[in-house]
C-alpha cells in the first residue's frame, strides 16, 4: 500500500477493477481485432449495484450507449457490463442499434442476470457493423470468473498500455475500495464524459446520489483531457457500487462523505490522464494549472484550450520554450482575464510576469519540457477559482497512426 | 483576362494589391528575417482611402491592431500602411505598444501622410520586442515607387508563396479594380478576421459602408478557414478605397451593389483559400461544402467543426476514406441537425445516405482524397441554408515545422 495525501485514501498496489468485493471481470480475443488481441471484456457483480453513467454530447451517440443508458433508467442499478473493441457501433442505423440489444440480451442470459441490469459497451472504428456470429459466439464462451487484466486489454484500440488502478478508503471504520479501467487514445476530446472508463466500489451508496457525484467528478478528471480535440461518438464512464463493503448509505450528510469524494476524484483523475499520457503518438503527459481565475469554469476554459493547442503541443514535443503560443490559446478560449495580469511558468522557469515577457534560462526552461510530465502553470490575478487539465504532445507519429489507421 | 461567374467580373492576370488605380506597395529586407529574406513591406494610397478593418478576438490583441483600429477610428480612411514580419509585435507590453506608435510616425513622415491616415501590422514570433533601430533605418529608405510583388513577399513567415490577385467589375459603366494581398500558415482559425490580408480597390465608397461589408464577407471567407485551431493574436483584414475609379458612390441602394459585393467576395474568398492551401505542412486544401442546414450559422459551425478535426486532416494526408470521423465532427459541432438525416460524399462518392453507411469503391474515394483540392460535401437535409469551410491536410511537417519554429 501506499500513503498519500495525508492518507484520506491509500493506493493499492496492483490495484483494478476488481479490487472493490464482489466483483469479477474478464477479456477474450474473438476475432474483431487482428492478430488475436483480446477484444471482448466483461464485469460481473455478485449482486446488482447502483450504478450511474455519463454519455458523449457528440450529436451521433453510438448504439450501445443508448441501450445502455436504457438499462440504468430503468431501476439504477447494473450487475454486469459487456465491452468490444475493434469495432465502435457508432453510426451504423437500425442494424446497430438492433445489434446493440441482441449483445444485451444475450450477455445477459449468459451470465444469469437481468436483462436491464446489463450495460454495453463499444470502441473502435466508426460506420462498421459488428460481425455478431463471433460476437455471439464470444459472448457464449463468457465465464464470469476471469482476469482484470485481460479486461483491460480488451477495451483497448490504439491505446498502448491498460489504464487500471484501485484505492482504499476508510469509511464508517470499514476499508471501502474503489477500482476502475479505462481505454483512450485518440478521438480523446471529452465533452461530459470521456472514452470508456469503468469504476467499481463496495461502497454502499444510492444511484442518484452516485449519478450527482460521478457529474461533478467528471468535469474535473476526464472533462479535463484531450488528446486531439475530437469528442468521440462513443464517451461512457459508467460506475457501479455493489453495497459490499456494509457501511452506513454514502451521501452528502454522511461525515465522511468528502473522504469518499477525494477517493473517487483520485480514481477519476489518474484514469484520466492514464489516457492523456497515453495519447496517439504521444511522448509526454503535459498538465496545465490555472491558478487564481475568477471561477473554475473560467479556469478550465483555459486549461482546456492551451492544452488543446496544436501549436503548443507540437512545441512540447519539440521541447521548445515558446510561450507565445500559450497566451495566446488563453487568448482564445473564451474566459476572461487581463492580459496585462498573467503569468506563466514552464516547470519552474517564470516566462511571463504579469503580461510582460520576462529573460529566463531557455536551457533550463527546455529541460523543464522534456521532463516525462511537462508542467505549465498560469497565473491570473483574477479570483481564487483554479483548474486542471491533462493532455499530450503532438508527435510526428500522430499523424502516422492516424493517416493510416483504417486501410 | 479570364471570365469567370457569368462575367460579373472578370480575374486580372498577374493582378495585386496595386492593380486599383492609384496605388503604390513595396517591399524591402531590414533584418528582421534570417537569410535577407523581405520582411518590410507598405501599400501608399495616392489620396487618403475610405477604409475599413476587422481584427482578431483574441483577449491579447497584439500592438500594432490597437494602433491602427485608432487611426481606422479617426475619419475611417487610410493613406498607407506599413507591415513588418519576422516579430509579431504581440505580448510585448508597453514598450511594444511605444514601438508600435513609434512605426507608425516614422512611416507618415516618411511617405508625407496624415499619422492619422497610417496604418501598422506586424506578424511572426510572440513576445519579442522588435529591433527598433533595423525597422526605423528600414522605415527611412521607403520609395514608395515599389514593387507589389515585394510587397506581397515581405509580410509572409512560414508562408511557401505569396497570396494576391485582382478583380475588375464595372460598376456605372466604369471599371472598378479590387486587388489584394495576404500573409497565413500557421496559428490560422480566425475569429471574426484573420491573418493578415490587405484589400485595395478604386472604388468610391464610404467607410462606413466598406466597413459593413467587410464584415458580411469576412463570415465568408477568412473565418471559414483553419489550418491548426489557433486564433492569432495579429489576425487583420484592411480594405482601402481610394475612389480613383470615379463611380457614383457604393451603397446597398446603388443598382449594381450586388456586383461590387460579389467580386469583393470573390476576391476575399480567395485570399482565404491561398492561406487554407499553404498551411504548414499542407499537401492539399481541403474545403467542406455543407448543404441545406437549417441557418447558415448551422452550416458554418459544422464546416469550421470538420475542416479543423486533426483526425479528419489526418485521414485526408493519408487518402483514407473515413468518414466516421467527418460525421463524429459534425456531430460534436454543437450545431443541430438529425443524425438520420445526413448524407455525406468524398468527391463525387457518396458514402453516407440519411445516416447509414452505404457501401462505396473505397479505391475511387481514397482517389478523390489524393487531388489537390479534396472536396467534401454534407447534406443535411434541414433547410435551405449553405457554407463552405477551407482548411488543409494535417502532414508530418506541419509537426516538423512547429516542433521547432522558435530554437
């Protein structure tokens, strides 16, 4: 285990999304994907858990985002999801949306459980249709005692690594855990959701409650990446919380209620940048922090629109100290500031001091931006309201991966 | 001459911004540009001109657009007006804001106008105080008996050729001339103006008129283009008629408004498409023709929403037909449409009907993707309303050229 942030929660090590009680999860390659990669994933709960969900705003909302937010309208509660890759589901008409419903139901059977109480996810190319014999017969061969870690192999597409991890947190004296997978990589551009994320807990909390707090951690975590300003058609974090661990009912008068929050908050945020790192062609984490806005939302438009900029991404990855591009993707974004107020840091290295360039080390500031996690920090001068945002480097190897990605 | 529109008017060969009567431009090398290459440049009205500009929306708005939107506010005419490039003059406080004024004199004195009647623009690295002492030795050997093609070279940076051309209309059985000229490659998503482009015309018409007009076409045409998502913060479009033509005064009463319009149009549209073609790293212009949306606002925020999807660019270097991401960038548009309504074509192929994939010969689209200028085109079967949007492919060396633009 390890300790951090005076331990409200503690990391563990090896952590997924079965960590919490009673949950099982699995992967199996099925043929969608070439080269045998697992492409099917699943999770299992041993009971049926509350369970909430955030969708794409993207206007083209994929088949199995429908059906799944069908389900959890329907009683707010989930005992198991099903997940492929390779193929998204997304724009394909009625023969998807059919397609959608036939991996329900059948997952369903497969596994024993309610037909309402199972979720379904896709990702991967956009306008194809699922080839459903090897997704049924996949389906078919599904046990629910399997590997966490084929089912974060099997979401992945052009990710290059899983993105998993869990965390304990003491609640009511009774250590609650919180565990979660995630895939991204590219199409990463989330508008109130992000790519697939998967979060479980045996905490006991009520759907609408979970529902309220999974929105408000969203814009701070997965709201807050991009990789190259594209919202996906398929964005879905979905959360379920089993009530295995027997606490008292988790909401906001709960006294530990904020413990349970910042545990969360953790959870979200590192599978957030997990897929920000993780990046088409990227080669470094880069974080912007917006500091003294006159309020979040303010401070994330920057955040947002800096770490969006081509131009400062491609400087990145060039480890050229050139500011000039990021006061003007502040410029730009909307929010309102002085410009005669901000100031700005690479790593430590201050470039701008209140609008006005200043001399600095640029050996040093260029060693600052060839750092694994590139930090840049804005001030404002304009309120106490501050900000987070994750995202990437532009490499040449993004528009290798994505000038050929389909043929 | 080449007749082009029913001859409403007509493409002057080799025509620029001096092909109005009674306009002089240059273009010299002072220095502030590596390898002698020209980097100060001016246009000299004979008389002092109706004129009219638009600027960027960007909250740092750099120098020399607050210098001359005051001159622009004094009567509304222009005599002349001067552009260096190499140093943006943007971000530079107020010893920037000094030098810029400073420009501006010097230049009056020299070419014997109104300070008043003078207008700057600057264009090239952010947060560098320019070499005073190379622009005012420059300044101070200004003819203005030069070379348009000088002066066309002169405001370029990353740019790999120049943008001008001129039209001539007759209006009241005169001919009239509109001529212009503009810089863009990089940082290029204007918000409400653009790069820098300079429009001349011999027109009579007043400022105020010009001014109105102006704004009508540059919805049309600069801010339809993007190469990289970056709003400038030298973004300048300036319109200068200096009368010389003789006609009765322009306004939208006179009978033939809609043919000065049109060819005003034409010639914005095409200094558009010249920065859109020459983006860093462009192997292609790419333009986004989106057909019966509801409001032009619809079909102008998916056109701009497509046009600046790096995955979309992508996909275009690469000649890969898909489509998926071209309607996951409508989709995320913001603008509202039915997704089952939408068709989409690569080139004359259709690939999309009324949101179903249709199968296509993926040969001939992926052709369609590798002409110089790959037209796509968006039904969206919701009104009447059109826009087209210009943009480029996203290449290997638009990274190669911005990883490395400042060291």
């Amino acid at each position: 285990m390890i300790k951090t942030e005076q331990a409200i929660y503690t990391v563990i090590e090896n952590g997924n999304i079965t960590s919490p009680s009673g949950f099982q999860a699995g992967g199996a390659p099925i043929g969608i994907r070439k080269h045998n990669k697992l492409d099917l994933g699943w999770v299992y709960s041993e009971v049926p858990a509350s369970a909430a969900g955030v969708y794409t705003l993207n206007a083209f909302r994929a088949a199995p985002l429908l059906v799944t937010e069908e389900s959890i309208l329907e009683d707010g509660k989930l005992q198991g999801l099903l997940v492929n890759s390779g193929i998204a589901n997304a724009c394909t008409g009625k023969e998807g949306l059919v397609n959608a419903y036939t991996m329900r139901q059948a997952f369903a059977e497969q596994v024993g459980i309610s037909v309402k109480h199972a979720a379904i996810a896709s990702t991967g190319l956009i306008g194809v249709q699922l080839p459903m014999d090897k997704v049924m017969t996949g389906i078919q061969a599904i046990e629910t005692d399997g590997e966490a870690d084929d089912f974060a192999q099997a979401i992945l597409t052009t990710d290059t690594c899983t993105k998993q991890l869990a965390v304990s947190v003491e609640i009511d004296g009774i250590p609650i855990t919180i565990g979660g997978a995630a895939k991204g990589s590219g199409m990463i551009h989330p508008n109130m959701a992000t790519m697939l994320a998967f979060v479980t807990t045996d905490a006991v909390i009520p759907a609408d409650v979970l529902q309220q707090q999974l929105k408000t951690t969203t814009d701070q975590s997965y709201n807050m990446i991009t990789v190259d300003g594209d919202t996906s058609t398929n964005d879905m974090v979905l959360v379920l919380a089993n009530g295995k661990a027997g606490n008292k009912e988790l909401n906001p008068k709960h006294p530990e209620w904020k413990k349970f929050c910042a545990a969360f908050q953790y959870v979200s945020q590192e599978l957030a940048k997990k897929i920000a790192r993780d990046g088409e062609g990227a080669t470094k984490l880069v974080e912007i922090r917006v500091q003294q806005a006159q309020s979040a939302e303010e401070a994330r438009k920057i955040g947002k629109s800096v770490v969006a900029s081509s131009l400062v991404k491609a400087a990145v990855y060039g480890a050229d100290p050139n500011w000039g591009r990021i006061i003007t993707a502040a410029g730009y974004s909307g929010a309102t500031f002085s410009p005669d107020k901000i100031s700005v840091w690479l790593g430590d290295v201050l470039v701008v001091q209140e609008g006005t360039p200043v001399s600095f080390d640029e050996v040093e500031a260029s060693e600052n931006l060839k750092q694994d996690t590139v930090v840049i920090t804005i001030d404002l001068q304009e309120g106490n309201a501050e900000a987070t945002a994750w995202g990437c480097d532009l490499s040449y190897d993004y528009v290798k991966i994505n000038a050929s990605y389909r043929t």
